[in-house]
C-alpha cells in the first residue's frame, strides 16, 4: 500500500475512514455505514429524476 493521502481539514472520523485497509471487511463496513444516508439521498434523487 502507498503512503496514506492526508486531506486538509478532515476530521479524524473520516481521515481513518480513508486510511483503511479496504481489502479487509470491518474498514469497509465502516465506510459504507458512515455514507449509507449519504449514499441513500443520492439514490433517492436518481429514482425521483429517472433515467435522461
């Protein structure tokens, strides 16, 4: 693996979200959980516009 990307003004939540090993099974249940509702809006908004 790399070195980690640090992005200014992160909070620490999400910069441990991002330097997860995404190859194993608890980091990526933890980012999908931390985005569920964000993921969930997204999709909302999709479904309500449809297809263009």
């Amino acid at each position: 693996m790399g070195k980690p990307v640090k992005f200014e003004g992160v909070s620490k939540e999400l910069q441990k979200i991002l330097d997860a090993d995404m190859d194993q099974v608890a980091p990526r249940r933890r980012a999908r959980e931390a985005f569920k509702d964000i993921q969930l809006s997204l999709d909302h908004i999709l479904f309500k516009v449809g297809v263009l």
